[in-house]
C-alpha cells in the first residue's frame, strides 16, 4: 500500500498544475499543429496531462515523451495503455538529453523548476538548478524550432525569458494562471531559496500566489509576434 505522502515523494502529483500544463498543450500547441505532426516531450510525469489533451482535441500525429523517473514512467505506461493512446503516445524511460535532437519542430515540457542549491529535496528530479531555471535553459539551447514551457514567477522569469531571446526565440503566445505554493515548493530548502531570489528581483510573488505561465517560445524567423516584454511586465509584476 502506497501512502500520499510515499507517492509526492516518489512522483511529481499536483493536479492544478498538471490540468494548466494540459491546458497550454491544446491552446498553444495541439491547436495550431499541422497534419501527423511529431511533438517532443521533455518530463512526462505520470503522463495524464498529455493524455488529457489527446482525449479532448482532434490531434493525429505522435506525441514522443521521456520520463526518466521509473515509477513515473511505469504509471504513464498503463495509463497509456487504460485510454488505448499508445499509438499516439509513445514514451520513454531514459533521459530526454541522452536522446534529444531537434528533428521535429515542437519540443514541449512542464520542466523541473524548483530552485535550491542542490538536489538534496523531496524530488531531487525537480530541481531545476541554484535558480530553477536550468533545465528550461538546457531545453531552449536544443534549437527546437517551437517550444512550449511553464515558466514559473518565483524561477528567475526575467533573466530565462532574456535567455531565450539571446537563443533568437520570440514569445508568440502564452498562458498565465495564479498558483498557490504547494508541498514541492514549500519544502522549507525550496522556500528558503525563493525568499533569497525574491530580494535579488528573481523570484516574484505574494503570501497567497506566484504566477505560473505556459509559454511558447518560436525562432523569431518564424513567429509573427514577440510578447516577451508583455510576458517579462506580468511574470514580474507581484
Ligand atoms: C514538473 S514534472 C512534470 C510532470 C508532468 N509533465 C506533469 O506536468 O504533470 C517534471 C518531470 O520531469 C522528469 N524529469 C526530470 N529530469 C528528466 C530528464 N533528464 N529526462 C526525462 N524526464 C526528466 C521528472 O521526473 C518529472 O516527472
């Protein structure tokens, strides 16, 4: 018998923000894809977000995820396998760098972004580096032509966004919604991070919410738009 408290530990659960990780999927991505399209998916977790989204939109192509956490991917395996998606969902467990190539044109992802100095947390899988913003850092330096990201306020938002820019992308669309701290980024070394950033204008939020955005970053070739200095204003605005 599996506890919660064994199961936050051992697998990323925090629905609020799955279900917004989904959302952005059909918004910003699924909705604009082409014909059997081939999308790239750093981090699939226990794979209900992505499966979600293929319930409710028309999208043909294949959907290709890496989970590198064993249980993780072992959950999304059968849940694949309970919706009957496995022809459309196709995932892996090894690391999505180990594979990476940018041969499709959307990469997309709810990345670890939880900042500490090290990985000694509940979910060393998390941790997204000294300011959470590595990996999406990593992922934005694979020169995939679309990537869709959440972007978290108290993660140093200004200085990625800025990043992204220096790697020619564009913002061409985001999502943001209001989240409350929950049990990964309340753990008090995550919490007590945060709070350093905060006075270094890295980390923005209030005692009830940080914002949390899903944003799809496009080689600026190819966008018709950049909203990065809309996007910078809101994710730095609490
Ligand atoms: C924030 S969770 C998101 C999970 C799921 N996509 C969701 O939104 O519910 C990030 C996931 O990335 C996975 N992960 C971390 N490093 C990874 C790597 N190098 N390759 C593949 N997955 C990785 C973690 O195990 C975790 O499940």
């Amino acid at each position: 018998m599996v506890t919660s408290s064994a199961l936050l530990k051992n697998l990323f659960v925090c629905p609020e923000e799955s279900n917004f990780y989904s959302q952005c999927l059909e918004s910003l991505v699924l909705s604009q894809c082409s014909q059997g399209e081939c999308i790239l998916e750093f981090g699939s977790g226990d794979g209900k977000p992505v499966i979600n989204s293929l319930l409710k939109t028309e999208f043909n192509g294949v959907i290709y995820g890496f989970e590198l956490n064993q249980l993780a991917y072992k959950v999304a395996r059968d849940n694949i396998l309970e919706y009957a998606l496995t022809d459309k969902y196709i995932i892996r467990n090894i690391s999505f760098f180990d594979f990476a190539k940018p041969t499709t044109k959307y990469l997309i992802s709810n990345p670890p972004y939880l900042p500490a100095l090290d990985n000694n947390i509940y979910q060393p899988l998390l941790h997204g580096g000294s300011d959470g913003s590595l990996i999406s850092r990593r992922l934005l330096s694979l020169d995939y032509e679309n990537v869709l990201l959440l972007v978290s306020s108290y993660s140093n938002p200004e200085s990625l966004i800025n990043y992204a820019i220096t790697k020619n992308y564009h913002v061409s669309n985001f999502l943001v919604s209001p989240l409350k701290f929950g049990y990964y980024s309340s753990e008090p070394k995550v919490k007590n991070t945060i709070e350093e950033m905060q006075k270094k204008s890295q980390a923005f939020y209030s005692s009830n919410i940080y914002l949390l955005a899903g944003v799809l970053f496009t080689k600026s070739h190819k966008a018709k738009v950049d909203l990065s200095t809309e996007l910078i204003q809101i994710m730095t605005s609490l």
